[in-house]
C-alpha cells in the first residue's frame, strides 16, 4: 500500500511565494513629473459670453498675454467655447501685427536672412511682434462664417512686406479653397508686397482660368509652372515677351514651347524673333540661339556696324549670354568685334597672402598679366561672371560679385572695335562689424 501510495500520487510541490505588486500611489513623486499645473488665468470660460466686439477686446485685456507667458495663456482658452473665435474676430479686426524685422546681417560675406523679432519679455498687448503670434492663433479659430467679418483684415495681412512669411501664409489659407476669386485676390496682394515666395508656394489651390489670369494679368510668374506649353500655349508665348516676368521665367518658356514640336510653328518662330530685341540680354540671346538650332541663322549674335559705344556694349552683354548657351567646342563669335591687329586682354589676380609687388603697381595683393591675343584666337574671358556682370555696368565697366570687367573701344572707318578687355579679381568680401 505504502509503494502504491508513492508510486500514484504526483509529487508535492510548494506554490511560489507572490511577488507584492507596489502601490503605485504609495510611490514616492517625481517633482519634475507630477508638478501640479499651474493656472495663470483667474477666468470662469464656460460662464464668460461675449454681446460684442468691445466685450471680446476686453476679454483680451483681462487675458493680458505678455512675450513671456502668451503661449501659455492661450493654452488656457479653450477652443471649443464660441467665445474663441469672438476673441480671433476682435483682434484680427484690430490690427497691428506690422513687427519690425531684425537687423540684416552677414556671415562669412553671405546675408543672413532676415528675420521677424521675436517679442521681447515684457511685451504687451500694444506691442506689434507680440500681436502678429496672437493673430496666428486668432485665424486658427475661424470657421469658415467668419471670413465676411475679417477679409479686410486678413487682406492687411497679406499686405505685409517679407520677412513676415508665416502670418502672411496663415491669411492667405484661412481664404476658403472653393473661393477662388477671393484666393487669387489676396494672393495679388501678397504678390504685390513682395511675397513672391509665399504666392508661388500657395498657388496649387486656383484652378486653371485663376492660374492664367495670375500670371496673364498679375504676372505672378509661379503660374507658369503649373501650367504646360502644349495645354495653355497661348500664355506661353505671351509669358516670353512680358518684360516684367524674370529671365528664368521666359527663357524657360521658350524651352517649353520649342520642345513641343519638331519644327517651329510660326507663331512661336515670330514670338522668338521678337525676343531677340528684348533688352534683357539673357533673354534676347536665348531666343537667338533657339531660332538659329531651327535653322535661322539671322539673329547669330555679330558686331554692330556702329559708331556707338552703348551699342557695342548691348551686343557683347548678348554675345557673353548667347556664348554661354553654346555647346562645348564652338568657336567663339568675338572675332567680328576685335580689330585686325587683335585683342589686348589683361588678367588681373588677386592674392590676399601675397606680400611682394610682382608687376609693381603698387599693390603687393594683385598681379597683372596682358596678353595680345590674335583674333582668330580671342573669347571672352571668365563667361559666367561676365555674363552675371553685365545685369549690372556703368559705361565701359561692368561688375559681378567676384569681378570687374572694364572694355575699351577704338574708332576706324566710322565704327567701334573691341580693343581691351580687362578681367580682374576682386578682393574677397570681409564682414562690416558690427555698428
């Protein structure tokens, strides 16, 4: 009995003592967790109703949100009473949101954008850069039936100069998509103030007739992406010839339009030749070289059978811009601007560690090196920055950020001939200190 006993029976196990599970309200605090919040209004919300505009604008004073504590105050208004978005209305009604921007700057020789100042911590009510944060938060609380009582006041926004971006961008998006006419009209606003950037970024909402008027009317050149040569030509080939659009712009448009086809239809061939006579040279030089990959060979950019320097200068800012388009190997089209005898070109560098007067001018930092160049041989030198150059010269002397060029012209037979041509170094840029 005893060995069945021992055999049947399982064996005798002790159960595992239970690990106490620790009261968690018995646990020591954190005091950088479970700190208390800490109210910094006094104000009853869900009994507080605001009749009027004077009444919400009184709510906003007793709210006094300062440049130290304003984020935290809003945080106490809760969004989900009406009285929020009374409190939006009034204040975007008032206005005021014009904050200084920061002083402009520079490091290392490149500008540091300029920014809006922050507000200071003792900011008020009164103060514009403390404001133009409010506002943000006030247009978050708009529905769609508070458009009517604020458009003037979100169209004073858009007026607003750069830098302001941000509140600029929140008034433009408050404007219901479905209102086109009232989207494109504050983006003609912005646009006008000089947002150009914010207007492009925001002009995927417009339809197609908006997107043509934009740019055919307003000249918001952004519009012209978003459209395409084949579908909207017509706003192409006026694109090339609207002198106000940037280069970049139309010398796209050109790209885009002959890109169409094989061959050039006539009124984009027509369109082409009348940019040949733009004064933008970039532009007149895109053209030329754009007909002449057609087979039009007319517009080849070749010396001016002139007297005139200002002449001379036009035709070598479109030669520098018609050269630069060329492919790897052309020869080069200056040979009918230089005289038999050939170019005299001087190269002048610029060392700012050097501290011996090589070509003694005087300088110990620049050295000078002139070459005659025969004119089977010429080009002009440094293209690209005498391309960015000539967007900028007085007379005979044309500079860049990194360059100046200085061109000298000798009369024979009654016209102009390039006989100089000086390309010098400028000295690297050095951040002005500090006023």
């Amino acid at each position: 009995m005893a060995a069945l006993a021992a055999c049947g029976e399982p064996p005798h196990t002790t159960a595992p003592t239970p690990v106490p599970i620790t009261d968690l309200k018995a646990r020591p605090s954190d005091p950088d967790l479970d700190r208390p919040a800490v109210r910094l209004l006094a104000i009853d919300w869900p009994s507080v109703k605001l009749a009027n505009e004077t009444e919400a604008l009184a709510l906003w004073k007793q709210i006094a949100p300062t440049g130290a504590d304003w984020d935290q105050k809003l945080e106490e208004i809760p969004t989900n009473l009406p009285l929020a978005r009374s409190l939006g209305v009034a204040l975007l009604r008032e206005g005021n949101f014009a904050c200084q921007a920061a002083p402009a700057s520079t490091h290392n020789c490149l500008k540091v954008p300029i920014e809006v100042a922050p507000p200071a911590p003792t900011a008020t009510l009164a103060d514009p850069c403390l404001r133009r944060l409010l506002a943000m938060w006030s247009i978050d609380q708009l529905e769609e039936d508070d458009i009517g009582n604020v458009r003037d006041a979100l169209a004073a926004i858009a007026a607003l100069p750069p830098p302001e971006s941000q509140l600029v961008t929140s008034a433009i998006r408050a404007i219901p998509e479905a209102d086109r006419d009232a989207r494109l009209k504050i983006l003609v606003t912005a646009w006008k103030a000089g947002q150009h950037e914010v207007v492009n970024a925001n002009l995927g909402t417009l339809d197609e007739a908006h997107l043509i008027e934009a740019v055919t009317k307003y000249h918001i050149d952004g519009a012209v992406e978003i459209l395409s040569a084949e579908g909207h030509k017509p706003v192409y080939l006026a694109a090339v010839g609207d002198t106000v659009l940037p280069a970049a712009v139309r010398t796209q448009a050109m790209t885009e339009l002959v890109t169409v086809s094989d061959t050039l239809a006539p009124d984009v061939k027509a369109t082409l030749v009348a940019a040949t006579k733009t004064a933008d040279c970039t532009v007149a030089a895109t053209a030329a070289r754009k007909l002449q990959m057609f087979g039009d060979k007319r517009f080849i950019p070749t010396r001016p059978h002139t007297a005139s320097v200002p002449a001379m200068m036009r035709g070598l800012c479109v030669l520098a811009s018609y050269e630069l388009l060329q492919s790897a190997g052309d020869d080069s089209l200056l040979a009918s601007y230089v005289p038999a005898r050939g170019l005299e070109r001087t190269e002048v560098s610029y060392d700012p560690l050097s501290e011996v007067d090589t070509d003694g001018d005087g300088d110990p930092h620049t050295e000078r090196k002139t070459d005659l160049v025969p004119r089977a041989e010429v080009s002009l030198p440094d293209l690209e920055d005498m391309v960015h150059a000539m967007a900028s010269c007085k007379d005979t002397t044309c500079t860049s950020d990194s360059r100046e060029f200085r061109f000298t012209f000798k009369p024979a037979g009654g016209e102009q001939f390039l006989a100089k041509v000086e390309s010098i170094e400028l000295p690297p840029c050095q951040d002005k200190p500090a006023p």
